[in-house]
C-alpha cells in the first residue's frame, strides 16, 4: 500500500502543518493554473500512477512550464502516459501542477521501520534530489531513535552537524522534520521519504523547508492508516477486472491487494503452515 506523488502527499504534509510546494489537481481551472504561474513564475507537471512507482524525471515524465500554453500542452502528453519500471507497468490519470521552488540547498529525508537497527531510522543528506543510494556513505546520515520519545530537533542538530551541513539550514530543520515523526507513528505508514525538501526563503533572512515530493508505504494490517479516509481504490496498481474485485473482498486480517502479473496463468488453491506456505509466497 503506497502512495507517491504530492496529490495526496499534500494532504498527509498538511495534517501536521509541515511546509510543501503549492499544488493543483487534474480538475484544476485553466485559471487556476494561469495565476499558479504568475505567483512562482514556472510550474512541474507530473503524471499521477497508482500506486508508489517512482523514476518519473529519469523516464523524462516531469514536465515544466512558464506559461499556460506550454503548461496544457504538458497535460495533454503526461495525463494518460505509461511508465514502465523494471517488469511493473504503470499508466497516468491525471497530473498535478507544482509550483517550482528556487532553493540553493535540497534536503533527502526518509523515516522506515529499520529490521537491521529493530527501531524507526532516520537517513538524511544535506545533498538532496538525487538517488540516495549514488551517494558515498559519509554523505548520510542513518539515524536509529527511540519509538518511545519519537524523532527530536536534537537528534536532527547532531545529524547534519557530524554531516557538516551548512549552518543555515540546520534551525529550519529542527523545527519542522519532527513533524514527520507525527505523520508516520500515528497513521500507520512503515515507510516516509521526501525527496526533495528544498530550503525556500519564504521570509527574507531565513530559510523555510519545503516539501516537493512525497512517497510513503502503509502497514495495510494497522487501523491507524483508516484515520486518513482514503480512497480504497488509490493502492490498486491497474484496473483489471480480476483485481478491482479482490481488493473490495479486503478482511480485517490484512488478506487483500492482489496484482496480475500473468493474464494467462492460473490460481493456485492458499496454502497454510510452515515451509509450504512460505515457499508460496516467497
């Protein structure tokens, strides 16, 4: 169960006040987009894909714009796009319009439930935008905490200092990305990743982190994730017949969420216990 995208990831952001980019929805005005524009001077139209598949800017699938010809001419070719990711398959409905934040300084963040450090884990780098894993080790910070006391500006202070990371952005830092902590241990999510946030001088003469992207998984078994009130068709990954009738049969046990992987295959009768059922599902 994920979510990527700054559709919906607006929304989570917004419930623990944490500042984002401003963004607009596929039912946006042509108004609307216009006046978009006038106050940031240029906007990124993304596709939106079920599910939490990424690699969009690599796959050239993020579109910008000055104006508003170039931006509707951006949806017509990103609103129905297929996005191909390793052997998974993705097409677009719709797009968002996402204002474009001029920023010196961009900031990876990810919360997980870490099974190497049995604790949630921090991994922060003072060089965002860019694919955490090309970057060398001294570079992030991995940071396991106490789930009992949550993630504090402290914790935070010490992470971009043994980083080095510029003076100037370490307050704004360690004033808002506990927020994150609220969002991910009170809604269910195993997994939190912003990428970037991007150090915007919302205020002359200091810097106000900003949420530009978003991706989260959910624990589909925890009830805490029902707080949210999304839509239960957001997590399916296609819109086979086969898996919009399995994911209404969802049971409080977590037995849900199926994806066809081959048309013409066959289904196999579950199998419980031991070594036979893992050798099924693994």
């Amino acid at each position: 169960m994920n979510i990527s995208g700054m559709l919906y990831g607006s929304k989570l952001l917004d419930i623990v006040e944490f500042p984002r980019t401003e963004v607009l929805g596929p039912e946006s005005s042509n108004q609307q987009i216009k006046e978009l524009i006038a106050r940031h001077g240029e906007v990124f139209i993304k596709p939106i894909f079920l599910g939490g598949i990424g690699k969009k800017g690599k796959a050239g699938l993020v579109g910008r714009a000055k104006d508003l010809k170039t931006a509707l001419k951006e949806k017509e070719r990103l609103y129905f796009v297929e996005h191909k990711v390793g052997n998974n398959i993705a097409k677009a409905n719709g797009v968002t319009f996402e204002a474009a934040i001029p920023a010196e300084h961009e900031i990876y963040l990810s919360l997980t439930d870490s099974t190497r450090y049995r604790a949630p884990t921090m991994m922060m780098t003072h060089v965002g935008g860019v694919d955490i894993e090309a970057l060398p080790k001294d570079q992030i910070a991995e940071i396991p905490f106490d789930p009992t006391t949550g993630l504090k500006s402290f914790v935070i202070t010490n992470a971009l200092a043994d980083l080095k990371a510029p003076r100037e952005i370490i307050s704004p830092l360690a004033q808002n990305l506990p927020k994150l902590w609220d969002l991910f241990h009170h809604y269910g999510m195993t997994t939190l990743e912003l990428n970037p946030i991007r150090m915007s001088q919302v205020k002359p003469g200091s810097l106000t982190p900003l949420a530009c992207d978003f991706k989260c998984g959910f624990d589909r078994d925890d009830p805490r994730v029902r707080r949210l009130n999304l839509p239960s068709d957001l997590f399916a990954v296609d819109y086979s017949d086969f898996e919009q009738e399995i994911n209404q049969l969802r049971t409080y046990q977590g037995q849900s969420d199926v994806s066809v992987i081959n048309p013409n295959g066959t289904i196999l009768a579950p199998t419980f216990g031991g070594g036979a059922n893992s050798l099924v599902t693994e």
